[in-house]
C-alpha cells in the first residue's frame, strides 16, 4: 500500500536511518551531569542490592 510518502519526506529518519546522527548542540552539559548522577545512584542502589540478597540467601538457615 503506497501512500505517496519516500523516505525523502523525512530527511531526520531518513539520516538516522543511513547512520549520519546529527550531534545536538543545543544540550547542556548540566543536564548531562544530572542524568550521570541518576544513573551513579541506579548503578549503587542496585550493587546494594544485590549485595543484600546474596548476603541474606547465604546466611539464610533454611540453606543449611
């Protein structure tokens, strides 16, 4: 079914789609640090986690 559309309609798809991503210039570095800092306590809070389950599943006297 052709609607009449080419790829040439959308020159941002169509760039994304042969691998030229445009570098966004208008993003701030202070957001950025933002989303790294979410990302340090995601990665933290998940490592304490996982340290707690294996810890309580090791210690666990049903294991024994």
């Amino acid at each position: 079914m052709n609607h009449g559309l080419t790829l040439s309609d959308y020159p941002f798809y169509y760039s994304i789609l042969q691998g030229n991503l445009p570098m966004i210039e208008t993003f701030s570095f202070q957001y950025g640090n933002v989303v790294t800092i979410l990302g340090l306590v995601g990665v933290i809070s998940t490592a304490i986690i996982l340290f707690t389950a294996f810890t309580r599943y090791n210690n666990s006297p049903l294991r024994k």
